[in-house]
C-alpha cells in the first residue's frame, strides 16, 4: 500500500529575520487518521525543528491550536487531514499581530473580556451561613451554551467587523458577558447593558454569523450578540419607568424573567 502524502504550504516568519511573513513547502506522509495538528508537529519533529506552532491538549479543549487552514478560522487538533486535498496551506489566525510563525500574540483578545465583567455581580454578598446559591436545571440550561467557549479565538479571526474595526470587542467577549447576563445568581445585568449599549459593542456587529459559522463548540457567539442587543435596547427602555439609581444592580423585571424564561 503506497504512502499518503500532502503538501503543507505553511506561513513562516521570524522578526529577527524577515521582513515579511513567507511561505514554506513540507512533503509530509500521513496516516488516515490524522488532524491537521499531527501534520504541523510532524514537520516540527521530522523536518524543521525552527517552526513555532502553539498547541497543549488535543483533545478541542484548552482552545490553544487555533490557525488559519485553507483560509478558514480552525481548530486543528480536532479537524481532520481528511477533509483536505493534497495540499493544506497552514497561516496564523487572521485578526491578530504575529508573534512568530504560526503564533499570534493574543493580549488585546485576552485583554476585551475585562470589560464585559465575566464574574457574577450581586447587590449585596451573601453571609455563609445563608447558604449557597441554588440554581434549578432550568435556570443552567439558559446560559449554559454559552459558558461553553475554550477561548480559541476563531469567532475573533473570522469576524469581518473585527477585520475592520480592532476596537470592536468581538463576538467572544460579547458571548461571555451575555452568558452572566443570562445566569439567575447575577445581578449586574444593568451594568452590562450599559456597556453593550457603548461604541464598539454589540451594536457594531454587522451579523455576518461568520463566528457562530466557525466556532468549535457551538457557543453560536452571533446569536449571544443578537439577544444582547434586544435585552440592551429593553433595559434603556425599562429605565424611564424604573429610575437608573435603582436599575445598577437591581435588575429590571424583564431582564429577571428573561433569565428564567418567565411569560
Ligand atoms: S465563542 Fe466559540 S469560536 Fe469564539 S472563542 Fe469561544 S469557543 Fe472559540
Ligand atoms: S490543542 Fe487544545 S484545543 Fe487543540
């Protein structure tokens, strides 16, 4: 049985030496079961150790393999050398700097979650001997989706508005802060709602679902914008029948009985 064999055409660029990212050829034999993954660390193992990728779990969890194949946003430990033709052309994610090679430099993605603040907000912290915070199956169903996110940063690179605008926060952290939003222990509704309805936020997003297209784990980040901008626009209304002093952290009724999917 003759040896499968693919062509990885692979972006390289080291700052010490090049001007400008380069392209670089590698004739790699591999076995059916491969991802695009086992190609890159072949190369790095057999045939040019200089080559920096990043990678950890390989198992689509620690989100850290992220890059560009064939042109499309991938995470490349779970997708398959199968689906290719004989040639797989590997860059760095798009919407990033490049640190070097196939690495991008991930601080101003990192950097955006801080301002949806991903942590449950209350009024007032409860005593322990209050016990703890319970949630109902149902309540949990409503934000789980999109506590699902490992942070791989596809939804960012393939986003065109991000492309566009960088100050954009993107469908990632836009997800994350509907996700508290939605959860029934957090109070900070309000004070997200206020961000959102900011410059760069969730009313710059153009949906082009190219996030929800390419996310790994089906956190469909465009539908988190999408329900985002209604619960924005309904609590700037609810606030001229309930006053702002008491909207911060003392939801509106209709943000409540969105988070438990109360009529
Ligand atoms: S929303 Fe999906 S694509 Fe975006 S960072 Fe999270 S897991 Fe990755
Ligand atoms: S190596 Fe962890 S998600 Fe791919």
């Amino acid at each position: 049985m003759s040896e499968e064999k693919k062509t990885f055409v692979v972006t390289r660029f080291d700052p010490d030496k090049d001007e400008a990212p380069r392209q670089e050829s590698y004739e790699v034999p591999v076995q059916p079961d491969w991802k695009v993954l086992d190609g890159l660390n072949y190369i790095k193992d057999e045939i040019d150790g200089t080559l920096s990728h990043r990678w950890s779990c390989r198992m689509a969890v620690c989100g850290s393999c992220g890059m560009m194949v064939n042109g499309k946003p991938s995470l490349t430990c779970k997708d398959p050398l199968s689906s290719y033709g004989d040639t797989v052309e590997v860059a760095p994610l798009s919407n990033f700097p490049v640190v070097r090679d196939l690495v991008i430099e991930m601080d101003g993605f990192m950097e955006k979650f801080k301002a949806v603040k991903p942590w449950i907000m209350t009024a007032k912290e409860k005593a322990v001997e209050e016990g703890t915070n319970r949630q109902s199956p149902e309540e949990l169903e409503y934000f789980k989706q999109f506590s699902l996110c490992i942070n791989c940063m596809l939804c960012y690179s393939a986003c065109p508005v991000v492309g566009n605008e960088p100050e954009f926060l993107g469908p990632a952290a836009i997800a994350l802060g509907h996700r508290y939003n939605m959860d029934s222990r957090d109070e900070g509704q309000a004070e997200r709602n206020e961000i959102f309805r900011g410059e760069g936020t969730v009313f710059a997003c153009s949906y082009a679902n190219e996030c929800s297209e390419v996310c790994p784990k089906h956190v469909d980040p465009a539908a988190a914008v999408n329900q985002s901008k209604i619960n924005a626009v309904i609590d700037w209304a609810t606030s001229f029948v309930v006053p702002r002093g008491q909207a911060s952290l003392s939801e509106p009724q209709a943000s409540q009985d969105q988070k438990t999917g109360a009529k």
